[in-house]
C-alpha cells in the first residue's frame, strides 16, 4: 500500500485493485462517511456547511488520525467482498516518507491495524521506488533515487539494501499546486481552486520555459478578483514553468545536497548509473532535463513513475521475511 498525500495506491496479489486520490468525504453531524477517492475528491471545494472533505494527510505524514483510519478502511473494502464470517487477516507492507518521525511511523501503523491488518511492515518511499523501478537494491552499487510526491520530495542513495545518505524535503506536488495559485491571483487576478491549478498543472505545468512538443494553450475558470464574477483566460506553458521555478529550485538544491553527501566510491557508482525519477511529480514536462542541466549526470523517468513506489511494496511484500530493511 502506498498511501500517498495526494494519491492511495494498493496492489493485492500483484494487482493494482485501488488508485484513489487520498480524500474522505464526511457528514459533520453524524460523522458518517459519504465517499472516498475520486467522489470525495468531485465534492472537494464545493460542500455546505454539513459536508466536509478532509485530505488526512498532509506531507506524507497522517495529520488526521481518524479520518486516515477510516480511509485506509473503506479503500480496503475496495479490494474485493469478504464473502466469509471472517475476513482475511492481511499482510500490510506500507511505504512511510524517509524523514519521518518515530511517532508519525507509530500512527501509521496504528490506522492499518485498526482497519484490520494483523502484520505490518514499513517501508521507506525511496527504497520502495528503487525496487519498483526494477534496481537490484541488494547488489554493492550505489543508486540514486528522487521521489516526488504529493506532499514529500525523498531523495535517497541506495547500496546493499540500505538507504546510504537521504535528504526529505517537504516541496511536491503540493506546493506545485499553490504555486499555481498563487501566480494566478497575482498575474491575473483570478481565484481558481485546488482541483484547477491540479488540472493546470498536468495539461501545461513544465519545469522549462522552452521545451519539444510543447502543450496547447488551456483555458483556465475561476472568480474574477476585482469583479467577483467567473471568467476565462488562457495561459501557457512557459507561464506556468515561472510559476513553479522557485519550488524546483529547491529540489535542485536538495539533490545537489544529497550528492554532497555521498561517500566518494558511491559517487563514482551514480555517475555511470546516473539518477532515476519516480512518482507523480516526475511527469512534469521537462523536469528531467531540468535536473540533467544541473548536476550533469543522465536522469532516467521510471516508466509508469505513478505506480513505481507501489509496485517496489508489492515485491517487498513477496519478500516479507527475506527483506531486512523493512521496518517491524
């Protein structure tokens, strides 16, 4: 189970049964769950006042315990019918952020077991991306893995089934969005939602200001600030690539940090290996020539980088025993 900030991904006997956004939709007065994943993210920015949507998630970290375990329930439901008295007992193997907190490991544990899990294994994002992408983590070479994801940037170099130096920033995905945000309020005084500068973000985001092939213009809706009524603009790639320049910069600077620390002989390793790119914030348009043009060394895109952390637990859970980093 990857449980992300922005999206839950669960792969049973080697299937992926669930892709959801991580949302839960509640009823305030009964705390009843209305929906989860994709209906839960339709509602998002459009409830009255009995109606409350709850990312529980904030920086890859549960911030919200409760409505985490619910979440982790009802997307387990999603898995298929128990048809027996008693459910099976699952062996969970979940991927946590490598700069986490003994604490936020503990209350991550705590909602998978509530929601029935009997074993539990951790893993770290980066290492789970390394596998996924099909990196024999065991051999003595030294990988480097970037991970962006919703709430976490995890950048890792990997050796001998173990993590050698990491650096976990708290910019992704997320900040790409407010980024977005923002620049719209400022450039051209509208207001746009969560779910729109998402949207932007996918059809035009880019990392560069010139890049191949380039996306069509989008059309973006949202309030007019001076006028308070709903308008059309268009915006383009290059606009969007300003916008999210300041964020990137500090990915650049965290890699750069992370190469730093790097013992000299794994160094030697990544400059032939060069470094791989997983999770969702890898689709940026152009982001992997952006790193290239930084440190020089080749930059390989994970080929499916939205499910690469998630498939890396699914062959940790084959592994249950056999992997010893996975976290008890």
């Amino acid at each position: 189970m990857d449980l992300g900030t922005a999206n839950t991904i669960i792969i049973y006997n080697d299937k992926v049964v669930v892709d959801e956004p991580s949302i839960i939709a509640i009823e305030r007065n009964t705390g009843k769950v209305l929906a989860v994943g994709k209906r839960a993210q339709m509602m998002h920015g459009k409830t009255h006042e009995n109606i409350k949507t709850i990312r529980p998630l904030r920086d890859g970290v549960i911030a919200d315990f409760q409505s985490a375990e619910y979440m982790i329930r009802e997307f387990i439901k999603m898995i298929g019918p128990s048809r027996t008295l008693f459910p099976p007992a699952l062996r969970m193997v979940i991927c946590i952020p490598s700069g986490i907190t003994e604490v936020e490991e503990r209350a991550v544990k705590d909602s998978a077991e509530q929601a029935g899990a009997k074993e539990v294994r951790l893993i770290h994002e980066p290492m789970a991306a390394a596998i996924g992408i099909g990196i024999d983590v065991l051999e003595p070479t030294g990988n480097m893995v970037i991970d962006i994801g919703g709430g976490t940037s995890e950048i890792a170099v990997i050796a001998l089934g173990g993590i050698v130096n990491n650096k976990s920033i708290r910019i992704a995905g997320d900040d790409f969005n407010a980024d977005i945000e923002e620049y719209m309020r400022k450039q051209h005084n509208i207001n746009i939602g969560e779910r729109t500068s998402e949207l932007i973000k996918i059809e035009v985001g880019s990392a560069l200001t010139e890049i191949d092939n380039p996306p069509p213009d989008y059309a973006v809706h949202g309030r007019d600030m001076l006028t308070g009524i709903p308008k059309e603009i268009y915006v383009n790639y290059a606009e969007i690539a300003h916008a999210l320049d300041k964020s990137i910069s500090k990915i650049e600077a965290a890699v750069l940090n992370a190469l730093e620390m790097t013992p000299p002989e794994l160094a030697a390793d990544i400059f032939k290996t060069g470094i791989y790119l997983a999770g969702g914030g890898s689709l940026l348009r152009g982001l992997d020539k952006r790193i290239h043009m930084k440190t020089k060394l080749p930059v390989h895109v994970a080929d499916d980088p939205l499910h690469a952390v998630a498939r890396g637990t699914g062959i940790a859970l084959k592994n249950f025993d056999k992997f010893t980093f996975l976290i008890k």
